[in-house]
C-alpha cells in the first residue's frame, strides 16, 4: 500500500479525522538518519504525527514538530507541507536503550522532560508558534495534549511503528480524532470506548486496511466523508542555494576565518545527508558577491 493520508469529515460536522500509513515513509527517512530501533520508533512517530497535521495545509504552508527532551535522542524534528513532502531529521539517533516491558522505550528514549514545540509557517509575516511541556514522551500522547490544550480542539491521538525481524519498518501509520466546536458532545466517550478495543493501528495496516477503512472501524455507524487524500512522501527542500545563503548569513569575519582555517568546507544537511563541498574560492565569491 502506497504511502498516503485521508483527511475526513463526519456528515453532521461533529468530527474531522485524519488517518495515515507512513511505513515506507518511515524506513527511508530513519534509514537516511541512522536510527537503533528505539530511535526509528520514535521519529517514525514523530513522522507520522507531522504527516497527519499536514493535512490541513494549504498552497505554500508548512509544518513543523520538534521534541527536545532530555533524553540520549536530544532532539527530534519532523517537517511537512500541504503537498505531503515529509522530511525529518534526528540530533542523536541511537538511543542505546534495552526493551521496557517488552517495548521500545520510546518515552526513556526521547526523555520525560522536554517540551514539544510546533512551528506553522502560513504564509503570515510571522510563523504561527507553539509549546507544551512533555506529557508522556511517548509522541501520540504528547501531540493529543498539545491540540487539546494549546489549539483547544479535543484531539485523540494514535501514532504506530512496527518494525520487522531485521528492525526494518513492516508498518507505520496513525490517526489523529478531534472534535468540532458544536458538534454531538456524545460521541467522545462513544469514540473512546471504541478505542479502548481496537487493535493497534500497525495491526490493522498489516492486515492490509488502508486509512479509510480504519477510520470505517472507527466511526462504524457514523457516516462521513471524504474531503482530502493526499500522497506522502520523502523529500528535502535543501540546495546549494540554500546553503550558500546560510553561509552569506554568517557574515564576513566569519567566512574570512573558514577561508583561512581550512582547504574546503564541508556541509551536510541534517534532514537528507546529501553532501555539499565548497572550496575557498566559493566561499571568497560569497564575500564579493554580497
Ligand atoms: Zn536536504
């Protein structure tokens, strides 16, 4: 199944949805980024959960999740834009954490105190920004609280990464449920007993349901429908461009040093690793160039 995300509407306007299966999406990026599988559980959630928010962008609109704990992963960073390009990035990506309870410990992993910082880039002077401390540091939780307090919309939350034999993703994906303001009050507890039941999202993308039929197990009985799916998948908006304006930025006494210090400069970009070399004539253009 092709990586893609559904965004849903409940026909008496009382519940919007977005369902997801990001398993491809996923293995490319944590393969990209080195992650054990404590680290892959973790930003794979992250991923998913930024993924899912996306579906609300429009035109030139972005989205950002970062978690910074205090946790051996440090510092997680998710990316998205309304045309569902996800990319992500990862400060320490092995968190060299045994199994808890038979589970990734993504919590000790990411760390108990932190906060979770989201960043919305649409299209105003300023980016829309917001915070909440960590609530569980297990992402699904953490991302429920913040729309539930911070936005104030009623949001359940469930992110899922299955990984296979050879720690490879077998499966990913997730939901996000929120209440509309008005709607039937009623359905919230009606949506949390279901949940209670319902086999776990990675479960279901095994079984070969897609986002649509999950949220139909879901909402069973609650007609909707459908008013956006959109294609996921991996891709990074860095260029050289990009990186030369980034080194212009630093200013000319410090491009001066670089030049005298060393023979090339090297720059990784932190989200696709793609390399960019630079010798000291680049970077002496830049200074007569600006
Ligand atoms: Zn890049």
């Amino acid at each position: 199944m092709k990586d893609h995300l559904v965004r849903i509407l409940t026909n008496d306007g009382s519940l919007r949805a977005m369902a997801a299966v990001t398993t491809d999406l996923v293995e490319k990026i944590c393969r990209r980024q080195g992650t054990d599988p404590t680290g892959t559980v973790a930003l794979g959630r992250l991923i998913t959960g930024a993924a899912l928010m996306g579906s609300l962008l429009k035109g030139d609109q972005r989205l950002a999740l970062m978690i910074e704990g205090n946790g051996p992963l440090s510092k997680l960073h998710a990316e998205t834009d309304a045309e569902g390009h996800v990319r992500a990035s990862i400060k320490v990506p092995v968190a060299g954490l045994p199994p808890k309870d038979n589970r990734f410990d993504v919590a000790g992993a990411i760390g108990r105190a932190g906060f979770l910082h989201v960043v919305k880039d649409l299209g105003l002077k300023e980016p829309y920004r917001g915070m909440v401390q960590l609530y569980s540091s297990e992402v699904a939780e953490d991302l429920a609280y913040y729309l539930t307090t911070s936005e104030q919309v009623p949001s359940t939350v469930a992110l899922g990464v299955n990984l296979g034999l050879e720690a490879e993703v077998s499966a990913a994906g997730g939901f996000i449920v929120q209440a509309m303001p008005g709607g039937d009050e009623s359905l919230i507890p009606l949506l949390e007993k279901r949940l209670a039941t319902l086999p776990p999202t990675t479960a279901l993308l095994k079984e070969g349901r897609g986002p649509v039929q999950i949220l139909e197990q879901l909402l069973e009985g609650i007609p909707f429908s459908i008013k956006n799916e959109t294609e996921l998948s991996f891709r990074c908006s860095c260029s050289l461009k990009q990186v030369l304006g980034m080194l212009q930025g630093l200013g000319e006494d410090e491009l001066q040093e670089m030049i005298a210090q060393q023979e090339a400069t090297t720059i990784t970009c932190e989200f696709c690793k793609q390399v960019y070399n630079l010798s000291k004539d680049d970077l002496k253009l830049l200074i007569s160039t600006k």
